[in-house]
C-alpha cells in the first residue's frame, strides 16, 4: 500500500488550552474552514471541553479526541479518565504517550502500552506519540529510541488492532520550540518506525498505519512535511489554536 491509499490524519493537540465556552468558539471557526477537507480533522482538547466539543463539531467532518485515558474501566485512580468515560462522551481518538506526559507526569512505555491496549479494547482510536530527546539526537542513538518506544508501547497490541492506531512521530526538541525537523528529518525517522513495525507485524501492517509528524507544524512547513512517503499527517500543538492556520494545514494535507 502507498502513501495515496493511508488516511491522512492532521490533529490538533490542544494541551491545556482553551476553557468549554473559548472551545465552542474555536471549533465554530474551524468547522467551516475545514469542510471539505481531503483527510480525517480531529482536535484532541483537554477533558472539560470534550462534551461542549462533541456538540459543537455535530454535523461538521472534524473528530473530538482527548489527551489521555487510564487503563483500568474503573477505581480508585483520583484524577483520571476511563475510556468507557470517552466514548460514553462521544470521542474517537485519544493522544497517549504524549511526550510532555512522559517527561512531566511520569509516564513510562509500560503505561502507554496498558493505555493503548485499554484505548483499542474499547473501539477508540489512539495517537500514539514516540520521539527522541535532542540529548538521544545528538548521541546518534534516535532509531534505537524510537525502535524501543515502539516495541514497547506496542507490546501485546494485535495486528488487527494495529489498523485502528495512529502513531505520531514527535521529536521532543521540535516541540513547542519553533526547531521544525526537516522534511528528510521527518521521513527518515517516519519511515524507520514503518520499517520497525514490518519487522514486528509484517508488510501490509506497517503500510496500512498512518504515521503522523508533529513538532513545530504550522502553515508554512506543512505541505513539504506532508509530501514525504512516509509523513501521513501530523499532530499540531500551537498552530491547532488557530483557526486559520490549523486550516492551512489540513488543506496541505489534502492536496
Ligand atoms: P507544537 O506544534 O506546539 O510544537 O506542539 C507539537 C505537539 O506537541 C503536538 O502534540
């Protein structure tokens, strides 16, 4: 399978942005922007604006995730979110992994494969976002990173189950920092995590997933990330908080 037969997915990860009713309004100025997009438009927006989110995108094409999800159904877990809590909602994608999750909130792969594996198991789609520190860059040990954070994360994860993933490459030192990867940065690593999940699936698996590229995405380096093999989308932080610019992106993705 080509590039020309994966789904295109550009999402916004919204962090802790916006409250319910600034939501609304984004949303409301995104949907006609964006609606005759070429590729699947999801923005992921934090738990309390899921429901107001989910209403305001009905009868529009764009999709609500959200930026995380615990692994149990239900428990003593102060403070998180079950993905029967998600769906019941109305979401589709849940980020997981997110590299701000692993570097402030102690997730570990061993938790982002519980939450995957607990993301797939309840019909929801994940983002799975792997990618190396500048430090892991500069020691030239990237692919043995990204190899492990895949081996890892996708632990257990069945072939089957692999159609319904997403995962985002993200390199921690492009993000929120304006340091974009190249384009040929971008793919090599992009195609390094096909290659990876060739070797642990098979063929026809790694090219059915949609790879995305995120990291300092915005309007003007989009279309040439997105033209690459093996980028088949991207996760979008700043830029996905404005209206415009988040639809320039989906329109390169749609070309
Ligand atoms: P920026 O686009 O702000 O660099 O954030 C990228 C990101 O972390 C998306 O998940």
């Amino acid at each position: 399978m080509n590039k020309a037969l994966r789904k295109a997915v550009i999402a916004g990860n919204w962090k802790m942005n916006k409250t319910p009713s600034e939501a609304k309004a984004l949303l409301n100025e995104i949907a006609p922007l964006v609606k005759d997009a070429d590729c699947e438009v999801v923005a992921c927006v934090p738990y309390v604006d899921l429901t107001t989110a989910v209403e305001a995108v009905k009868g529009t094409n764009i999709k609500i995730g959200a930026e995380n999800a615990h692994w149990e159904e239900k428990g003593a877990f102060t403070g998180e979110i079950s993905t029967g809590m998600l769906k019941e909602v109305g979401v589709e994608y849940v980020v997981l992994g997110h590299s701000e999750r692993r570097q402030y909130f102690g997730e570990t792969d061993e938790t982002v494969n519980k939450r995957t594996k607990a993301v797939l198991k309840a019909g929801l789609k994940p983002i799975v976002c792997v990618g190396e520190l500048l430090w892991e860059r500069e020691c030239n040990i990237t692919e043995e990173v990204i190899a492990r954070q895949i081996k890892l994360d996708f632990y257990d994860v069945t072939a089957e189950d692999m159609k319904n993933v997403v995962i985002a490459y993200e390199p921690v030192w492009a993000i929120g920092t304006g340091k974009t990867a190249t384009a040929d940065q971008a793919e090599e690593v992009c195609a390094f995590i096909r290659a990876t999940l060739a070797k642990l699936y098979s063929k026809e698996v790694a090219d059915g997933v949609t790879i995305q590229y995120g990291g300092s995405m915005n309007d003007g380096n989009a279309a040439e990330l997105l033209s690459k093999e093996d980028v088949d989308g991207g996760l979008i932080g700043g830029a996905s908080l404005v209206a415009e610019k988040f639809a320039a992106i989906v329109s390169a993705a749609s070309k």
